[in-house]
C-alpha cells in the first residue's frame, strides 16, 4: 500500500489501497482505489473532498486530497492561493505575517503597511529613506517643501505658520517686519521708534553715522543725530553762554525772542542777573533787562 501523509490539524493519509475495504460513506469498494485515511476511516477521495477536506480560507473551497494544503493556527490554504494580500508573490516557504481578515502579507509589505507616512505624498517612509520630523509629523526630505515658492526646504531652516512651511526668504518676504529706512525685512534683531521697525545699523547719526540704538540722541525733522553732532552741527548756540542749546541735563527749557535762543538759567538780566524765564523783560539796545533796571540806567 503506497501513500503521502498531511501532517498538522486534522491529519490525514492518501494513498492506493491493496486490502479489501469499503469507503466509510457511499461503501465503494476501494481496493485497487485511491483512498483517503482519517482519523481512523478510509474514504474515496470523491466523498473525502465533500466530507472531510478543509475549506481554503482564501478562496473558500475545497481542499481536496490531490491538493497540496498549507496551514496556519488552524487557518487552511491551498499552495496556490496562500500568496500576499498586497502584492500576491508566493508565500510557500516564505516568511509572512497573518493580518486582519485572516489576510497574509509579504513581509516587505507589512513593512510597508506599518511604517509612518509621509505627509507630502502620503507613501511609506521605509527604513533608509531621509526624513524630516516636526510636532509627530514626518515627510520624505524631498517631499518638505516651502508653502510659497514649493522649493524642497529639506533639512534646512524653515518657519511653521499654521499648516504651512515656508522657507527663509519667502518667511521674510511674507511675514518679516520691513525696515522704515532701507524697506528691507528685518530678520532679526532690530530696533523701534515711533512705532516704526528700524534695522540697527540703519538707525544712525546723519552726520557722523555711528548707530544709536541704546545711545541719547535727537529727531531733527527725518534726521537723527548723536549728542556730539548735534551740539556740534544742529543746535542753536545760547545768546548768552554761547553754548549749544542741546534739550539734555540742564536747561532743558529754552527761551527764544527774535532771531535769538538763551538756556532758561542764561535768559537773566544784564544789569542784576536775576533770571527772567517766564517774567517781564525789557530789550534795550540789544540787552535784555528786569523791568526795574532801565528805569536805573
């Protein structure tokens, strides 16, 4: 008697019979036959593909005993249906992973399947491909691209603005603060004055051209100018100490008549000196005076 063994769950042996025996259900005489043994009973194979065989589990039908049977924790295929899910390559003596629905994948698929996604493309990043990470998100470094000009920022610098990336220079061009002086964005650092975005190196004495951020200086019309240059090339000179008159430290006040300007504590009267801000004055022969001293000259 020649026969093959089906090992695993529900065992079975198919072989020729030689002895005197008749199929378990339709009693068939099966000597000379092919004959299927299992768990004890000899079946033709006609009743053991419609009684006995197992169910492919992927294309729900028979597996009859001239079929060649692979199973998996009590799942059962045929040879030729137990390919890949995603790609359909043969899994017959290959490794593979059993996934929902009792569906089998490659290996190389379930890779796939389970790695992140990209959020440009929305494909697989495999292992080796280059990446970029932000906030749980990821895309293919080719794929990180600027919302604005759609160069690849890769792994460069960019600015998130919501759900867009932009690159340096379109985040300036959109978004940077532009300097009230040359127009340009201001990419870092910088100053303000009345409100207005300054870079500091353009904020400066039109004289001298030293830069004034953190320094005393003064607005004179569109112009500004450090302390030394304006006293030395700007401010009136005091008729009286002949000083600049520069608005700083004392004497902040100034007193102006005609054509002529005097510190507040210079503005007194020549004859008794006494400090005439904001009092009574005479001009007399270009001298300014009390209004009791002309009255003793």
């Amino acid at each position: 008697m020649a026969f093959h063994r089906h090992t695993g769950p529900g065992s079975y042996t198919v072989g020729t019979m030689s002895e005197r025996f008749d199929c378990h259900y339709c009693r068939d005489p099966l000597q000379g036959k092919k004959y299927v043994q299992k768990e004890g009973r000899h079946c033709c194979v006609k009743c053991f593909d419609k009684f006995c065989a197992n169910t492919c589990i992927e294309c729900k039908k028979p597996i009859g005993a001239d079929s060649k049977e692979l199973h998996f924790k009590n799942r059962y295929w045929h040879d030729s249906c137990f390919r890949c899910f995603k790609c359909y390559t043969s899994l017959v003596n290959e490794p593979f992973m059993l996934r929902e629905n009792n569906k089998v994948w490659c290996s190389n698929c379930t890779a796939a399947e389970d790695a992140p996604r990209c959020k440009g493309c929305f494909k697989a990043i495999i292992a080796g491909d280059q990446n970029v990470e932000y906030k749980k998100m990821v895309w293919h470094k080719d794929c990180f691209t600027c919302s604005q000009c759609k160069q690849v920022i890769g792994s460069g610098s960019f600015f998130p603005k919501g759900d867009d990336f932009y690159c340096v220079s379109c985040h300036e061009h959109k978004f940077a603060k532009t300097c009230a002086k040359c127009k340009n964005p201001i990419t870092s650092g910088g100053l303000t004055y009345q409100e207005q975005p300054w870079h500091s190196e353009c904020f400066i004495c039109s004289n001298c051209k030293k830069q004034l951020g953190g320094k005393r200086f003064t607005a004179v019309e569109d112009q500004f100018y450090c302390v030394e240059c304006y006293k030395e090339c700007v401010a009136k000179k005091c008729a009286g100490c002949k000083n600049p008159i520069t608005g700083f430290g004392r004497g902040t006040s100034v007193v102006n008549y005609e054509d002529e300007s005097w510190h507040d504590y210079c503005f007194k009267c020549t004859k008794c000196a006494r400090g005439l801000a904001n009092k009574r004055f005479v001009c007399h022969n270009g001298k300014i005076y009390c209004a009791e001293c002309p009255k003793r000259l």
